[in-house]
C-alpha cells in the first residue's frame, strides 16, 4: 500500500491512488468517507469492460461523468489523474448534488409538457364539479341559509383559484416560457450561494440570497407573501433547533422548499 502525506490525506476533496492492476493502493479520508476501502479494485466501484482504467481516464472527454457505485449511494464525478512513482493519482470531483440542483431548477424554470397537460387536466376535471355542484345546490333544501351561503362561498374561491391554474397552465403551454418564480437562496457557502445565484439570475429569476439561517427568517417574516420558491442548504442553515425549511414551511405552508446539502 502507498503512503500519502498528511496534508494528501486530509484534502478536502477525494483521492485514490491505483496501480498497474486497478488496485486502490491509497485513498485520502475524503475517499474513504465517499465510500472507497484500499485494496478494492476499482472494477468494484465502477464496471469497466477492460483493464488499464488510468488508461481510460486519460482517453475521456474531461466532462465524462464516471458513476461510482457504493453500499447504499451512487456517486456522478469528474475525474482527472496524474502518473507518479507509486502509481496513478486519480482525483475525484462529486458532481451528484450540483446535478440534483441542476435538474431541480430545470424542472422549477420549465414544468414541461407533460405536466403541464396534467395541470390542465386536473383543473378542468374539478372545473366539471364545481360546476356539477351548483346544479346539486340549486336542488337541494337540506342545507340552512347560513351553511348554504358558506358553501357557495368556498365553491366560488375554488372555482376562481382552479381558473387561475387553468389559464397560466395554458399561457405557460403556448409560449413556452413559465412565469419566473421569485427566490429565495439560503446557502452558507459564499462561493456557492453567489454561484447558484448568478446562475438563477442568468434565468431572468429574481432572487434574494443570505447566508445566514437568521437573516433569512428576518426576511421571510416580512416579504414570505413575495416569495414562492425557497433553496436551502441545511447543512449550514439551521433556525434554532428546528430546519430552516421548517420554519419557513410553518410562516408560509403553500411555499415550494428545495433542500440541498453541500457537504
């Protein structure tokens, strides 16, 4: 087995060092909490049809995405390598959860077609039973004045609400171009909170970032009836002891949470 110096060791991002024969001869602790144990191959982790993996990775497109199979999670990474004395560095960037994110605000910015169909679908069906329901009403003596009037006073926000779904359904379906939401990010990780919102405000979203769990909540109390869509890191967002998407859900219950962890 080949020895790494302490600073290899702890870096924060994962490394294994394989030989000739694809062995996992080292692995850094970023390594070994990913999910990699040395003496493995790295056939183990990864089905490669033939031997020579450092051979493969220098081959690969530097966007090729190599899919890490473990005991309980699969892991998307970019690799990049370098030949030393004790065989073939290979470093590991774990793009799985900026992917998730990724495929997260598609779906946010673009609800597609087929849902939008749904949507539509849905509206009109229960469009159908308000309407079913002011023939029923109109026959109906059972019910006194007072719950009589209530009753229609529900159908009709129902009914105003599921024509409101209806037509942006079908505003969204002919252009093309949903509505932009406004944001709000929380993520502890400067870097990656101005990041995701340069990316979102590329997408003509308005956003408004923090990052701090406290000063979000300050924000919310006051603006929660502006804002449709939150982005929390809970790994560095925490409101006392509860969640920070907690807190928000309990401020705003119709508000639309995406959590992601950045560790």
């Amino acid at each position: 087995m080949s020895d790494l110096s302490p600073e290899l060791k702890a870096a924060p991002i994962p490394l294994i060092v394989i030989d000739p024969d694809d062995i996992i001869v080292a692995a850094n602790s970023a390594a070994v909490s990913m999910g990699f144990v040395e003496g493995d191959t790295v056939n183990r982790y990864l089905f490669l049809e033939e031997k020579d993996f450092a051979a493969q990775i220098a081959a690969a497109p530097v966007t090729k995405l190599w899919c890490f199979t473990f005991k309980d999670s699969e892991k998307l990474c970019h690799l990049s390598s370098s030949q030393v004395e004790s065989g073939t560095y290979c470093w590991l960037r774990d793009m799985s959860e900026q992917l998730a994110l990724a495929e997260r605000l598609r779906l946010l910015k673009d609800p597609g077609a087929k849902q939008l169909r749904h949507i539509n679908h849905q509206a009109a069906t229960a469009l159908g039973y308000a309407e079913l329901l002011d023939v029923i009403m109109d026959d109906s003596g059972a019910l006194s004045p007072d719950q009589l009037a209530l009753v229609r006073q529900y159908q009709l926000e129902v009914r105003n609400s599921l024509q409101r779904i209806q037509q942006i359904a079908v505003e969204e379906n002919a252009t093309g171009k949903p509505a932009k939401r406004p944001i709000l990010l929380v993520e502890g990780h400067a870097a990656l909170n101005e990041l995701i919102t340069e990316l979102l405000k590329s997408e003509g979203y308005k956003v408004t970032s923090f990052l701090d769990a406290s000063s979000a909540l300050q924000y919310f109390r006051v603006n929660h009836h502006s804002v449709q869509t939150a982005i929390v890191d809970e790994t560095s967002s925490r409101a006392g002891s509860n969640s920070l998407s907690s807190a928000l859900k309990e401020m705003a219950p119709a508000l639309s949470v995406i959590t992601v962890s950045t560790d």
